[in-house]
C-alpha cells in the first residue's frame, strides 16, 4: 500500500482545512468567519463535510482512508445512525462504508450541557475495484465531524486539477446540510448537483442559516459559476428577528454575494412547507413529552397573534423574500425567485411528513433534489 499526503487539491466541498493534532480537519467557513460567531451550533454544523469528497484518479483496486469522526448521541433520543462514506467510481456510486471508533459527543436536550468521549482512529476500506484508471471520489459523512487521518492505495493517487463542470455554491439550513438524507450522495444538493450535472460547494449549516453577514462575505469570496441561497427556516425557528430587520437583513446579504458575483445567476428560495411554523412563530423548541418516549419532534412555541407586531412566519418570510427579488430583479436580471413549496408543499407533507415535524426523510430528500435538478439545469443554461 502506497501512502498519500491528504492535502487541499485531493479535497473538493471544503473551505478550508485546520491541521489537528490526529491529521485535517476539513471547514466549510473560513477561520475569519468561525471567529465572528461564538455559537455552539455552528460550530459543529460548519465543521462537519457536508458534500466534502475526496477527488483523485488512480488504478488501484484497494484504497484505504483513516479518519477520526466525532458522532453524536442525544440523551433520551433514538441512536443517530453512524456516518455513511459514500464512493463513487467515474460518477457512479459504487460502494458505501463505515468507520470504526471515533468520539462520541454526548448531548443533553434538556439541559444543553455536553460531553464527550474520546476514541480511536478508524479506518474506511474499498477494494476489489476496477484496475484500469479511473476517478475516485470518496464522499465523507454529512452529519459526523471527520478528520482526515491517512490515504493509502494499492497504486500511486494522482490529484484532478482540472474542473470541466459548472460550480454551484449553495447556502442553507439543516435540510440543504442533508438532515435525515441517508448518506453524503443522497442529500437534496448532492442528488441535483448530480443530475444537473454541476459541481456542489455546500454551505448548508444545519441551525444556521441566520442571513449573517459573514456568510454572506464567505459567499461572496468563493469561486462559484452559479449560486443559491435558501433562507428563513432557521430565522423563525430561531425566533432571531422580526420583519423590520429582515427585510434589511436579506438586502445586505444580496448586496455582498453581489460584489464577488455580480454577474452569476443566483437564486432565492424560500421555506419548503413546514406545518408547525406556516403560521406560528417560533422560538422552536424540543418537544420534551416526545423525548420521554423516545421519539424526537420539534414543536413552535411562538403566538401566532404576534404576527401583528412584526414575529415571523413562513408565510411572511416567502411573502417578503418574493417582494425583495421582484423588487431587485427589476434590475438584476440573474436573480431569481423560487416558492419553497414547490419543492416540498402540503400535499407532499400529507404523502411524506416530517417525522420530526422539521426535516425530511431519505424519500423526501430525493424528491427534493430531483425537483431542484430542474431549476438548476434552468439556471446553468
């Protein structure tokens, strides 16, 4: 076995990588922009590689990748499922594993306090793969903080410089991170990348889509032939602002994607359908009588009277979001608009709900992402 040194032109979907004391830590928001929000929440969703993957050429027929992951575990709360590494072999997914070990982030609901239990590096192996020379990519676990150990192969590992296909740089929340999606490749973004054919920058920061302003300036500054941005899920369960601030909110993290992108089809969606928050706003909360039988849900804890006084729904967030592109389109002609719902509406809740009344299934993540490779194939063009 031939070892490889990991490093930044192996890796595709990650901003930036932080050397460990065990290996690389892939980020997908720069040390600038980690430093500007002491939150707990974005602190793990950044740091976990969503659409993270390994890219290289090879004609080994064994490749062998060591990692150290840091899985979660909730108090009361069903085990979360480990972290899948999906391969693919000249884009086609081929094989999918595990790994071994890891730490263990231990989280109580109620209290918010956490700890954490320290594990050994596992080891990720695909063999009996084809011997002629191929593209390799190794897709790292959405939702488990990965750091990247060691690579090794039963033949030399050679680093694709070149990109022949259109970059698209996306931004959003749990559900564009991949929330509930079954592996890497099957997130919503990851399957229409793929059916557009386009190459996936992931910003999907799961609790995190706030319209900061350090989000905007990383998107700004990111290589990209065509953008999106999902925004108002997080605003309201988050119960972060009201509509006086949003609106402003939404304009300047416009205005900066538009001073690195002035020129790029860009696309605003809304709010997929979420029946706990289209007319009631948050803060959203654990529902802790479902935690007691061990099933997790979430519930919306805002009065939907306070909509008066300026609280936000989803209802609002899409009647405002559609207000400000019409309004800037008028002069922007690469941006666009798309409803939420038309990804994700009642009749598909009715067919497939939310199991925890805010994120998606496996199903429900293809569908989405099959419907969105329509709009994006519409905005490569």
């Amino acid at each position: 076995m031939i070892s490889t040194p990991i490093t930044a032109e192996l890796l595709r979907g990650a901003l930036e990588l932080e050397r460990t004391e065990n290996g690389l830590l892939p980020h997908r928001l720069p040390a600038w922009a980690r430093a500007q929000a002491a939150d707990p929440q974005l602190t793990m969703a950044e740091a976990q590689p969503s659409g993270v993957r390994l890219a290289f050429r090879t004609t080994a027929t064994v490749v062998e990748l060591d990692t150290l992951r840091t899985k979660r575990a909730y108090i009361g709360a069903p085990p979360r499922p480990d972290g899948v590494y999906d391969l693919l072999v000249d884009g086609r997914l081929t094989a999918q594993s595990g790994a071994t070990g890891g730490n263990v982030l231990t989280i109580d609901l109620r209290t918010g306090s956490a700890t954490r239990e320290p594990g050994p590096v596992g080891t990720v192996r695909f063999d009996g793969l084809p011997g002629h020379a191929k593209e390799l990519e190794i897709w790292l676990p959405h939702n488990e903080t990965t750091e990247l150990v060691a690579l090794r192969a039963d033949a030399p590992i050679e680093a694709i410089t070149e990109h022949t296909r259109p970059v698209w740089l996306h931004h959003g929340s749990s559900i564009s991170h991949g929330s509930d999606a079954a592996s890497p490749t099957t997130t919503w973004p990851a399957l229409a990348a793929s059916l557009a054919g386009t190459e996936l920058v992931n910003l999907g920061l799961a609790g995190s889509a706030m319209a900061d302003p350090f989000t905007a300036r990383t998107l700004r500054d990111t290589p990209a032939d065509l953008l999106s941005v999902k925004l108002g899920i997080n605003v309201v369960n988050g119960d972060l602002m009201r509509l006086r601030a949003f609106g402003p909110a939404v304009h300047g993290f416009l205005d900066t994607i538009r001073e690195g992108h002035p020129d790029a089809p860009l696309l605003v969606i809304s709010p997929l359908y979420c029946r706990i928050h289209e007319d009631t706003p948050g803060p959203a909360a654990f529902d802790f009588e479902a935690l007691g039988s061990g099933r997790l849900r979430f519930r919306a804890t805002g009065d939907p009277e306070a909509r008066s006084a300026g609280k936000l729904t989803l209802t609002v967030i899409r009647e405002e979001l559609d207000r400000i592109v019409r309004r800037r389109a008028a002069e922007d002609p690469n941006l666009h608009y798309l409803d939420g719902r038309e990804l994700y509406g009642e009749a598909d809740f009715a067919e497939l709900p939310l199991p925890d009344e805010l994120h998606p299934d496996a199903a429900t993540h293809r569908r989405i992402g099959e419907r969105f490779a329509k709009h994006l194939a519409e905005l490569v063009r």
